[in-house]
C-alpha cells in the first residue's frame, strides 16, 4: 500500500469511527502537560503496540517528521520500514540535536558509525542542555573514537562556561575514570573549567590529564 492509501484509508475510518481503542489511547498518551514534560514521561507505547496495521496511516503523520525525543521512541517501536526511513532521515537532517541524539541512542540499528559520529561531534559544538547534550555526552562517554575526543577538547577550550564541567566529566569517563567514585577528586577539577578564563581551562586540562594518567595535549 502507498502511502497516500495509507492516509486515505486512515482518514475514512478515522470518518466513520472505526479507529481502533489503542489508537485512542495513544492519541491521548501525546498530549504533554507540564507535569508530563518535567518528568520526561514518554508516550503509551504499550497501546502504540497494539495499533493495528491499518490504523498505521493514521499515525505516520502525527509522529513524523519526529519533533522531540517521544516522537523518536515511538517511531522506533512501531518497527515499519516507512518508520525506520523516518528515523533514518532525522538522523541525517533533523535541525534539532535533540532529535538527532535520540535516533543514535534509540534506534542505534539504523545509522552507522561515521553518521553516529556526525551526530555526536554536532552535538559537542552545538548542543545546549535542553537541546540533547546530556544525552550526547552520556553516549560518547562509552562510544569516543579519536574525533570525537578531539571535539571534546575543542569544547573545554572554547564552549560557555556553564557546559565545561559535563564536558571535563565525559573526557574523564571516556578515559576510563569512574566519575561516581572519584567524585571528590575529581570534581573540583572540573570546576575549574567552568570560567570563561582561556588560560584558566588549559592549566586544569593538564591538571585533568595528570590525575587521569594521560597526556592531554594543550595550547600552552
């Protein structure tokens, strides 16, 4: 079936009250309060799961292009190829990071690594706290080849202030530090790259790389 059959199929049944109970439930599970968005409570994807096929057209339109990380999850769960290339193509031109992340995380399956590494490398120079970062730097500190470890010392040299520390605390987990243990030691390290202080980051970059055991290269 296409997918303008799709969506007239969809829209005559949806017309004439056939659509089925878990599409409704669904439908309902998508409206977002405040409450919702602060606890990052997701989508009913166990009543997604049980949309019939033929109510499928009527989900495409609300769920693509995805426009947050609900819609990404939801997508990925409905496990059609007309949802996959939704995903795929969001990996790959999405103008949200956030989007962007969460295809990698979600539906890792579906990209490789040199778009995993897009993905990631755009997120390190462009990605703001409520636009995917956390979630970006949470999968570089266990997916880190040597670009992306170069666009984390990129950020700890020229990032705002307010981001450095996530992004000294990644550099130490993807060298291997347990940063839940090292805690004590390790944060006030940290700290000192939150300052917009040039020469302030690169003393406390070698400061990092002498507690890790490693050389990290700096402008000095």
């Amino acid at each position: 079936m296409t997918e303008f059959q799709d969506r007239a199929v969809a829209a005559l049944r949806a017309a004439f009250g056939l659509g089925s109970d878990a599409l409704t439930v669904f439908r309902r599970s998508m409206e977002i309060d405040y409450a919702k968005w602060h606890d990052g409570v997701g989508y009913d994807l166990d009543a997604l799961r049980r949309v019939p096929a033929a109510d499928h057209g009527a989900l495409y339109p609300l769920l693509t292009p995805p426009g947050d990380w609900r819609d990404v999850e939801a997508l990925a769960a409905l496990r059609t190829p007309r949802a996959d290339d939704a995903l795929r193509e969001a990996a790959r031109s999405s103008t949200s990071n956030e989007v962007r992340v969460a295809v990698i995380r979600t539906a890792s399956h579906l990209v490789d690594d040199a778009l995993r590494i897009d993905v990631l490398r755009a997120a390190i120079e462009t990605a703001t706290l409520s636009d995917g970062l956390i979630g970006a730097l949470d999968h570089v500190a266990d997916f880190h080849p040597p670009p992306l470890i170069d666009a984390l010392l990129r950020a700890l040299r020229a990032r705002e202030s307010e981001l450095a520390y996530h992004f000294a605390e990644t550099l130490a987990r993807a060298f291997g530090a347990d940063t839940s243990h090292a805690e004590a030691n390790l944060r006030p390290v940290f700290l000192r790259f939150s300052t917009p202080d040039l020469s302030a980051r690169e003393r406390a970059l070698r400061e990092l790389g002498e507690r890790l055991g490693i050389p990290l290269a700096t402008n000095d």
